[in-house]
C-alpha cells in the first residue's frame, strides 16, 4: 500500500508541504512473513518488500538481567524513524506475539 509521507511542512519558507509516497507491505504481508520465519525458527536478517527485516528466534536462556526465563523470538521489518512493525513473543513461542509499530506512518497489523 502506498502511504504518503511529510518530509517537511509548510512554512514561511515554503509554501507546499514536501510529501513522498512510500510504499509498506499490507497488514496480511507483515504477518505472514513474520509467522512464516518464526516457524522456521532460523535467524534471518535481510531485505522483504525493499524494507530492512530481522527475525531473531527465541533461546531458551534468560537475557541478562532479565526476569524473563527465556529470550522471546522477535521479529522487526521497517525503517523505525518512517515505519516498523515488531512481533515479539514474549509469552513463548506458541502463544501470539505482542505486536508494536512505531514511526511517522501508522500501520495496523492484526494479531
């Protein structure tokens, strides 16, 4: 889906807004590829839908200083200062993932 981005305001200096189009994976793409790398279970770091993806499977250590009894899998696609999207499975790994988007461009992705 193609969503428009405000790179800069009007202002007194310019009189239109600068705004791009950016082009994000739907709601059904994000989490298909986030539940299809979580069943593999393998670490994958690479490029989806021209976006940065990482996907970190869980371990069944606790992180330091963590009250966790394990490492949560984690999954994260975007650019966090335009748009991301994270599934973390912090309840283990078959229970659904705690979702959080962050950035300037707002997505909804169902759990």
């Amino acid at each position: 889906m193609i969503k428009e981005l405000v790179i800069r305001q009007a202002n007194e200096i310019y009189d239109e807004p600068l705004i791009i189009p950016v082009d994000i994976p739907d709601d059904d793409q994000i989490t298909c590829l986030a539940l299809s790398l979580h069943e593999k279970g393998k670490p994958y770091t690479g490029r989806v839908f021209g976006w940065d993806v990482y996907y970190r499977p869980g371990k069944p250590t606790a992180p330091i200083g963590s009250s966790l009894s394990f490492t949560p899998a984690c999954f994260i696609i975007g650019e966090s200062s335009i748009w991301s999207v994270s599934f973390d499975w912090e309840n283990g790994n078959q229970a659904p993932p705690i979702i959080t988007m962050a950035g300037e461009i707002a997505v909804k992705v169902p759990a």
